[in-house]
C-alpha cells in the first residue's frame, strides 16, 4: 500500500477527503475548510532546530493548505506530545514562533500529552466562498500548468512561506490547486488522477543550486500547483500543460515517474530532516 491508496480507501468512510482541506458548507452560505498535520521529531525535524523554527513550520504546513484551497485561515489548534527533553523554555520558543506564522489567525486551543518524541498536531479551519474552493479536480485539456514560485525540495527550502494571499488571488481564475508538499511529479500526478487528465511539462523552475530530479521528487517547497484556462492570465511560473489522456507526466517529451515523498515507503527508512 501506498499513500495514493490509503487515500482513497478513505474515501469509501468519507467524501469530504482527497484536497488539501475538508470543504465543508455553512448554513450561513460560505464554505469552512478544515485541515491538520503532524510534526514529529526525526521526521520533520531534529532536536538540535531551533524551537522557534520549529513551531513556525508546524503552523506553516497547514496554513500551506488552506492557501491551495483559495481560503482565508482562521483558528488553529495546537496538540502537542512532550518528550522527555522538552524544557519550558523550549515550549515558549516553540509557540513564539507559531505565533509568528499564524499572523491573523487565531490560536484557540489544542491538547498535551505525552510521548518518546516531540509531536505536534496542527489543526488549522478556514473559509472560502460558497462553491469557490480550489480542488484538484477541475484540471481540463488545454489549461497552462503554473507553480507560484522556483522548486528544489527540501535541500534548498529551509522556510515554509505559505502562498495565502496568491491563493485567495486564484479563485475565480485557477482550475485546480493544490500545494506541493512532497514533489512536483508525485503532486502533479496527484492533480491529473484526480483530474483525470495527462500533463505535459516544459520547464521546472529552479532555485539556486537545486536539481531539477530534487525538485521532481524530494518534496517539501510548499509552493501552489495550479492549472488555468487558456486565455486567462494568472501570476507565477508557466511550466507546461494539460492534455487528454490517462493520469501521467512527460517532460520535455519523455516520461517520468510520479515519485516523491511518501510516509507508508519510509517506514523503517532514514527521516527526512
């Protein structure tokens, strides 16, 4: 099994899975969007990272996500896990710098408990206007493919920068969306399978010093994937296209593999941090 597979064998329990966040309605006419993310010792961070650092990625991941869905953040939960290093002046860094990254959105809770490691679990809810949510269903042949920003994986993108205000920007002109967390090619691939399109690429945008194969495939940019009509302008960086056919990626004319990050083929393997 694989993360595409738990995915959708989540799905027979709920249809409100598969975007970056849960779209919700409201009876008072707009949309709630609803999303969560771990941190965990040895497998976002290490111990010796800066505990401002890492309570400013935490929250980052999840605002991440209500970007790619056009939302505006909200509230936030914060449950936390201590281990047995955890100081109280390492707590204070650490919410210090979540503080930072929620900018106007509101902390309003969370849980502690304990474990062997640091986890955190952040639970972000937002809004969005009624039907206006970016999903990553609504890719079509002829859309251009867009990323809002240069591309290298993890190596070479230390800070998390969520895209919220270009993402409120895109309802309206994006047909789908989503965030790329854990490569260009496994996200992409993702878009078009829920899209049941093809993509072709022209070009990956690269930051300094990265490889276009970190940028395919290590995960953790965090910029938006897009898709918009032809004929609509759209900021960022055009990087090819969709075309009929069955879910898969070419560049530059040739085939490449959906891979990326995935948590079920890193059981047992060395973390990313």
């Amino acid at each position: 099994m694989n993360e595409a597979d738990f995915i959708q064998a989540l799905r027979g329990f709920s249809s409100l899975i598969g975007d970056d966040s849960a779209v919700v309605p409201t009876p008072g006419g707009g949309d709630l969007l609803f999303t969560t993310d771990f941190t965990i010792e040895n497998v976002h961070f290490k111990r010796s990272a800066p505990a401002r650092h890492v309570g400013y990625q935490a929250v980052a991941r999840s605002l991440s996500d209500i970007a790619a869905m056009g939302g505006q953040p909200l509230y936030c939960l914060i449950a936390i896990a201590l281990a047995p290093w955890t100081t109280a002046r390492w707590l204070d860094g650490f919410y210090r710098g979540a503080r930072r990254a929620l900018g106007g959105c509101r902390l309003a809770g969370g849980d502690v408990s304990h474990a062997r490691d640091f986890i955190a679990n952040v639970t972000v809810v937002g809004s969005v206007g009624r039907g206006k949510a970016l999903l990553r269903s609504g890719a079509r042949p002829g859309d251009r493919i867009y990323v809002s920003g240069k591309l290298g994986g993890w190596h070479h993108k230390k800070k998390i920068v969520p895209r919220l205000d270009l993402g409120r920007k895109l309802v309206g002109r994006a047909s789908a969306c989503m965030d790329i967390s854990d490569g260009l090619a496994l996200d992409l691939f993702r878009l078009c399978a829920a899209s049941g399109v093809a993509a072709q690429l022209d070009t990956v945008p690269l930051l300094p010093r990265a490889t276009e194969k970190q940028a395919l495939h290590d995960g953790e940019d965090y910029e938006l994937l897009y898709t918009v009509p032809s004929g609509r302008r759209a900021p960022g960086f055009p990087i090819g296209r969709i075309i009929d056919g069955s879910p898969s990626i070419t560049l530059r004319g040739e085939r490449i593999r959906p891979g990326g990050y995935d948590h079920f083929q890193q059981l047992g393997r060395k973390a990313r941090v």
